[in-house]
C-alpha cells in the first residue's frame, strides 16, 4: 500500500533526478491532525466583478486571519458579480499576482454564481469560471487545490468554505460544488458538531468504511459500523476501539432495512452507503453473477435500503445521506462495466432523490465519488496499472481514506443542509473522468 515513489521524490536525491528525468513530482500533502487543525498561513479575499455576496463576516469566522505579506495558505476569489466576458480580465488580474506566492498545500477558491437562464452573457462568462478553475488545478502544482463554489448566500455555504479551505480537503481538487439556499439553522462549527447524532456507517469494518467511522467518531456522532457476518472481528474491533456498535448484517439481504430499523429504535442521523465490492471482467468473460451481484452490493441494496429507512421515519429530519459513487462511474473503467453500471447508478439516485428527500424529509442527499483510495482494493491492483493510477491526477499521488472520510464528514455536518444533490470527486482531479 505504501507509496514509495512519494517517500523518494520527498529526498533530495529523488527531487534531483526525478526532476531531471521529467518525472512526476507529487508534494507531501498536508492534512488535518490535532496538531494541525488549521492551514498554515493567512487568507486573501479577493474579488472580480460587483459581488453583493457579503462573504467578509463569513470568511472572518472561519478563524483564518488575513494574509501579511508572507505567503497566502488561501485565496478566496469572490467572482459572482462577473457578468460577462470583459469582467472575466478581472479574474485574471487578481489571481495572476499572486497565484506563485500561495503556500504549498494552500488552496484558491473562486466563488461563482448559478447560471442564468436568462442571460446568456451571464451564463458564459460564469461557465468560464468552470474551465478556468479545473485548468488552473492541473497546473499549480505543489499539493495546492482549487475548487469552484457556485452559491447565493455566503452564510449556506459556511460549512463547506470551512472545508474547502482547511487541511481535510487536502484531496479534493478541480471540483464544482454548488451550494442551495440556507437550510434550517446554521450552528457554529465546533470541534464536535456531530455530538447526540447516530451514524450508520455500510462496509465499516475496513478501508474507507473504517476511516469514515473513525472520522464521524471524531467529530461526536456514535457510530454503528455495519459490516457481513464473516468481518465479525473487524467490525467489532472498530466499533469497540470508536465507543460505537457493530451491526452484522448483509446489505443484500432483502430485509436489510427492517433489521436497521429493529436495531435503531431511536432512529438514525446519518446514513453512510459504504459498502461496495468489485468483480472485474471485461464484458466478453463477463459471467450474469459478477454483474448481479456488483449491482446488487453497490447499488440495489441502497436502494432498497434507503427507500425503507426514509419511508418507516428511520431516518430523521436533519438527516444526511452520503452514498459511495466512484470515477469509474463518471468516466467508465476497462473490465469494470458492472462496477461503473453500479456507481453511475449511484449518481443517479442523488439526483433524483435530493430535491424530493429534501422536500418531503428534510434530508439531504450526496455522493463521495472516490479516484484512487490507498486500500486493500487498491492494492490489489496490478503494478504498472497501479502507479498508473496512482499518477493520473493533478496531485500525482492516490488518496488516503480519510480524505474520503472527511469529505463525508462536511456533507454530514448538521450547518451542511444548503448542499444537496452534489457528487463530490475526492480524486486529486483525476484525470480520468471530467
Ligand atoms: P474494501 O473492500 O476495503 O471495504 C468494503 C467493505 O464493505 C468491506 O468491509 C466489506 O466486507 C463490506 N461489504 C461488502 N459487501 C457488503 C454487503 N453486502 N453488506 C455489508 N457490507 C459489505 O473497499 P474500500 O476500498 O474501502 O471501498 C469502500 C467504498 O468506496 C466502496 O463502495 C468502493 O466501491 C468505493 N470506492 C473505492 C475506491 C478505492 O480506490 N479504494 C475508489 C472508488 C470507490
């Protein structure tokens, strides 16, 4: 699992000749810890066009103070007034200065608005915005992201500005993430926002499954890592080592969503679609079993599931629902037609469900879409397909599992209501996919 190549080109020697023969040169990313909860460095808010975003108090409360005149760790470009193509040069003439000088693992984040119908200038100058932000992801190199917003109101979108530009984002980059109107109250940020919640963690036992709990632990909720009966000791050695339970209990199972129920009589916050296998074959050697039952796992068990738990109250208002896509769903994968079917399917469902379960159940709806996760599924993967992947993105490096947990823990974070339907690729901007 380990990446050597990163622990080279960290050496002089390896910066040396890596740099000499051409080769990637992937940054030591930085990520939250304790110790370093926060980036190190100020911010510079910036703007382009005529914003009355009122993003000042917002950005004040993220705790980041502003930038001296040492490097900035963040730049906000406020570019929801840009209406048309000669206000674009001002997105040019604000981030040209002083893009150099942002801090390794720093992050730019432009804020855009919606597209309007009505205005085609309006909508092409902030389309723009889109090519101009994954462009400038796949060229600034340095372990530093950037990432579009586009919003309306600068307090809905407080939660996910607070993580985007702090270290658990460290992997998320050249995403488009757009934030509704403010849903229901929007509690300040503490350490345990998640404290008297209950999440339902699918596949928990190991890999991403096992980090999401961890992460969700971390921030206050009690978390039940369900997993299959054969990955009893795993499961109940995260759940005891996170204070939470353990459920064994096969996803597939037709009844999947009562036994949830039964063993969650005060009901459930967070609903965490997890779970996932691959059974990889080109289409040709394909046998009607590894396509039944990848999308049986992957996809018709969440749906059921997820259907079930909405419809008996299970799922409380306020809750979040989080499911597992992949960029092999949004870009397709050689020998994976049966897994790229499933998370496309994934896709599909939060688009349709999140206005209605928003609407009817007060719950939001979203997707992580993993690119290349260091797991025992990974590593699996033969070597030159492996490091193939594992390069393939603009941070040249594959991503850890918690960077899939934390990216799990802003959408579920209760001040996260005003983002719904979004399928966010924690993926390094794979190159893979758009
Ligand atoms: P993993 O194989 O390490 O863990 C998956 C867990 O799900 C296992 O504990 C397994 O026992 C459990 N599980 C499988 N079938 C189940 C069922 N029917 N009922 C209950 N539990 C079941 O996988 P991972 O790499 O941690 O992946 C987690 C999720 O992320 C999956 O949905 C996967 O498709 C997705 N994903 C992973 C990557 C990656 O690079 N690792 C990339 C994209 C998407």
């Amino acid at each position: 699992m380990a990446d050597r190549y990163l622990r080279f080109t960290g050496t002089a020697p390896g910066r040396f000749l890596t740099r000499r023969l051409g080769l990637p040169q992937p940054a030591a990313l930085t990520r939250w810890s304790p110790d370093r909860p926060a980036l190190d460095g100020g911010l510079l808010h910036l703007t382009a066009g005529r914003s009355a975003l009122g993003l000042a108090p917002v950005l004040a409360r993220t705790g980041i103070g502003p930038a001296g005149s040492g490097p900035a760790a963040a730049v906000v470009l406020d570019a929801t007034g840009v209406r048309d193509v000669e206000a674009l040069a001002e997105v040019h003439a604000a981030l040209h200065p002083v893009v150099r000088s942002v801090a390794p693992s720093g992050r730019v984040v432009v804020l855009g608005a919606p597209l309007d119908p009505a205005d085609h200038h309006q909508a092409a100058a902030q389309q723009a915005l889109e090519g101009f932000t994954r462009s400038l992801g796949k060229e600034i190199g340095r372990g530093r992201t950037v990432n579009l917003v586009r919003l309306t109101d600068a307090a809905a979108a407080e939660s996910t500005l607070r993580f985007l530009l702090s270290p658990k984002s460290a992997y998320v980059s050249g995403q488009v993430i757009e934030v509704g109107a403010p849903q229901g109250t929007v509690p300040p940020d503490g350490d345990r926002p998640l404290t008297g919640r209950t999440a339902l963690v699918t596949g928990g036992a190991r890999g991403i499954g096992e980090a999401v709990a961890g992460t969700l632990a971390r921030d206050g909720a009690h978390v039940v890592v369900l997993d299959v009966p054969q990955a009893e000791q795993d499961a109940r050695r995260v759940a005891e080592r996170l204070g939470g339970t353990a459920l064994l209990l096969d996803m597939t199972s037709a009844d999947a969503g009562a036994r949830i129920a039964e063993a969650l009589p005060d009901g459930l916050d967070l609903l965490i679609h997890n779970a996932g296998v691959t059974r990889d074959r080109r289409l040709v050697n394909m046998p009607s079993e590894r396509w039944i039952s990848v999308l049986e796992v992957n996809l018709a068990s969440v749906l059921r599931t997820t259907d079930a738990l909405l419809k008996d109250g299970t799922l409380k208002r306020g809750g979040r629902i989080v499911a597992t896509a992949s960029i092999a769903g949004i870009a397709g994968n050689a020998g994976q037609t049966n897994y790229g079917a499933s998370k496309a399917g994934v896709v599909g469902l939060v688009r349709s469900l999140a206005p209605r379960a928003l609407d009817e159940h007060g719950v939001t709806v979203n997707a992580v879409a993993p690119g290349f996760i260091e797991t025992r599924m990974t590593a699996a993967v033969p070597l030159f397909i492996r490091e193939a992947g594992r390069r393939m993105n603009s941070l040249a490096q594959g991503g850890l599992p918690v960077d899939v947990a934390e990216t799990t823990a802003w959408l579920a974070h209760p001040a996260s209501g005003a983002v719904n339907g979004q399928v966010v690729r924690v993926c390094g901007q794979s190159l893979l996919g758009a």
